[in-house]
C-alpha cells in the first residue's frame, strides 16, 4: 500500500494556548457587566490569525479540551483558514478562557485569566514527537512567544526543543517575549528563561520597549538590541507603542520608524501580535528589515482601533489597498 501523501511544506508553525475571549460589552467592574462578546484568542492564535488572512500556510499546535470552548478554538481555526493538523483534543483536561474588560479612554481593560491546569498546558515533547515522526521540520518560519514556556515544564522542555530543531534545520524563528509575569514563580525565573529562549531561538526577536527594559536591565532601544544580537539574534525590533518602533540588525544597520497616527484607541490588547504578523509576513516575502517594521507598525495601528485582539488584522486585500508611505507620522 502506498504511503498517505505528506502535505505540502507549511509556511509558519506557531505554538500556544487557545482561549475563550469574552469581551464586556460595556464598561465597569467585570463584576458588574452583564454582557460579553465571545472571540477566540491567545498571542499565538492572534499571529496565526493576522497571517492565514494574508494568505500565509500556517499552523497551530496546541490541545483543547473536549468542551464548548475546544470546539469554538476549532471552528475559528477553520474559519480563518489555519491549518489544524497540531491542534490535540484533550479529553481529561478542558480548554482556558478569560475575560476582558472595555474602557472609554483608550487605557489598558482589566483582565482575568482562567487557564489554570488547561489542556494546552498539559501538551509536552511526548506530542511533537507523536505527531512529528519522520524529523523533518515541517515550516519555513517558527513562531514563539514567551507565554508558552510559562504554562508547565512539559511545554517549557517543548518549546526549548522547537527552537532547537528550528535552527538545526535552518528554518527561521521569530520570539515576542510577550510577558506575563503573572504566570511565573518569579521576576528572576521569567528573566532567566526568556533570555535563554532568545539566545537558543536566534533569528528575530521582538521585544517591547518596557519588556526589553525588564528583559536586559539597558533602558535605551540600542542596548536592548544590541543585547540580543550578542547573543545570537539576526534582527531585533523594539516595540516603542505609539511611537512606532526600533529595529537593528547584526550587519549594523538600525532605525526608528514611526508609527501611523491612531486618532482613537479603543482597546491596545493585541497591538503587539498585529506588529508580528506584519513583521513575519514581510520578511516571509523577501522585504527588508525596514520594511517589515513599516508594516508591522501599520498592522499593530490598525488593531488598537477594533475591540478584540484580532478584530483589525487586516485580509490581504486590505493590506494590499493601504499604502504605508501615505499614511500620517507623528
């Protein structure tokens, strides 16, 4: 019998924790608030969200449970058309949500989380390794955040070993640190780890302004950059919010690219995956460093004014009728 055809060569692998996002409807203690709108979310799934609609191969990896909330993770995957074929069921563990809270001014909402000994967090080696036989990575590009090594020690070990197999096989990887401190034991842990993560991931990391501070101990954007690219990264971008960002590369090159003007911010959550969707997006298609920054700007300027995480990343169609060059700097 012949073998089953291998599907074609992904464009990106990402991996994560899947959550039930409902959002409040008004604004107020969450206590109080007596409705809420549902999306999917996680920094993970917001990439690959922001990239499927631009037209990029990618999939998740990740467990649900089997739950209402597994089921709807499932479905959106379908929807956007990410590829599920790493998306475990988990029968004995169920899927996280979280609730967010809605402001007027702009400001950051209140959060909770509830994730707490979910599937995703129960996803180890043992899983890559059942699903991922023959060897081969299976992406062009790996996408990482530093939530994921946060959920357990199986999915710390998990990431650790992607990362590795990434470059052994020279495939590029992408690391937002994305932090939650929330979810570590300590300050002193998250730092450690995360720092170790970029230096085993190399490639391209993406840190925000007071991330990178917090990462590094440096304060200024060049510190923080040239921190990572000492210790092994091509190419870094700081995230500086409205202010755009700052990148610079191992061949010297460096700048600060300022952002679009955002005349109301409705809600910031998810302005930092909408910057790595276009930054990943554009250095995927052969863009420069520059470039990819411009578009990574556009995209996260974009977010910050829908209210879910990836309400505003763009569809191809929309990406291809702005021009960046035209938009308004401050």
């Amino acid at each position: 019998m012949d073998a089953a055809p291998k599907k074609p060569l992904l464009d990106v692998l990402t991996v994560g924790e899947p959550l039930a996002l409902f959002v409040a409807q008004q604004p107020g203690d969450l206590a109080d608030v007596g409705s809420f709108q549902r999306f999917a979310a996680g920094a993970e799934l917001n990439v690959a969200t922001g990239l499927a609609r631009l037209g990029v191969r990618v999939a998740y990896l990740s467990k649900v449970g089997e739950d209402a909330f597994g089921r709807f993770v499932r479905r959106t995957l379908d929807t956007e058309g990410i590829d599920a074929r790493y998306l475990l069921n988990d029968a004995q563990h169920g899927t996280g949500f979280m609730l967010k809270g809605r402001t007027e001014d702009g400001s950051d909402p209140a959060i909770e989380y509830h994730r707490r000994g979910s599937a995703a967090s129960h996803m180890g080696l043992a899983d890559w390794r059942n699903l991922h036989a023959d060897g081969v990575f299976p992406a062009r590009h790996l996408h990482l955040t530093g939530i994921t090594p946060a959920l357990s020690t199986t999915m710390r070990d998990l990431v650790f070993e992607l990362a590795r197999q990434a470059r052994a096989a020279g495939v590029s990887v992408s690391f937002d640190p994305n932090l939650r401190p929330r979810l570590w034991p300590s300050q002193a842990a998250m730092v450690d780890c995360l720092n170790a993560l970029a230096a085993q991931a190399g490639g391209t990391v993406l840190p925000g302004l007071a991330e990178g501070r917090l990462l590094t101990g440096l304060q200024h954007p060049q510190d923080i950059a040239d921190f990572y690219l000492r210790q092994g990264a091509s190419q870094v971008l700081v995230k500086l919010g409205a202010q755009g960002a700052f990148f610079a590369d191992a061949q010297g090159r460096s700048a600060t690219l300022p952002a679009p003007v955002v005349t109301q911010v409705v809600d910031t959550v998810g302005a930092g995956d909408g910057f790595a969707v276009g930054v990943i997006s554009a250095l995927l298609e052969g863009l420069d460093l520059a470039a990819a920054c411009a578009r990574g700007n556009a995209i996260g300027a974009r977010v910050v004014q829908f209210p879910g995480d990836a309400d505003g990343l763009p569809t191809r169609a929309q990406l291809m009728n702005t021009n960046f060059q035209d938009l308004p700097h401050g």
